[in-house]
C-alpha cells in the first residue's frame, strides 16, 4: 500500500498551523507524526482525530498512490 499526507501538510499551510500545533490539539504524539512525516501507516484513530478537528475527509488529508 502506499499512502502520502501531501493533502494534510497543505492544509496546515492553508491553515497556518504547525506540525506542532496538531500536535497539541489532537493528542498525536511526535513519534505518530514522525511516521507520517515518512509516509509510514497510522492508526484509522489518528485520522479520525485529524478529520474531526478540521470537519474535514479523509480524503483532503492522505492520498492513495496507485503502485505500477
């Protein structure tokens, strides 16, 4: 599977919000926010959390990159 946040980074721009900032506000920790920095797999629950502070879908922060 192969999974990016690009859609999640540009909204905390958009946002003018830090990593940091999410951080605090959704209870991730730096080391969940380290794998998605990687592009690493997190929990469906630290989604959840991202897409309900910013009323947002899942879509408008991962990407499903189709693998050739």
């Amino acid at each position: 599977m192969a999974f990016n946040y690009k859609p999640l980074w540009k909204l905390l721009i958009d946002k003018e919000m830090t990593k940091k900032q999410l951080m605090e506000t959704t209870g991730i920790s730096k080391s969940t926010m380290n794998k998605m920095a990687r592009n690493e797999q997190v929990s469906l629950d630290i989604l959840d959390r991202i897409c309900n502070y910013f009323n947002c879908s899942i879509e408008d922060i991962i990407e499903h990159l189709i693998e050739d």
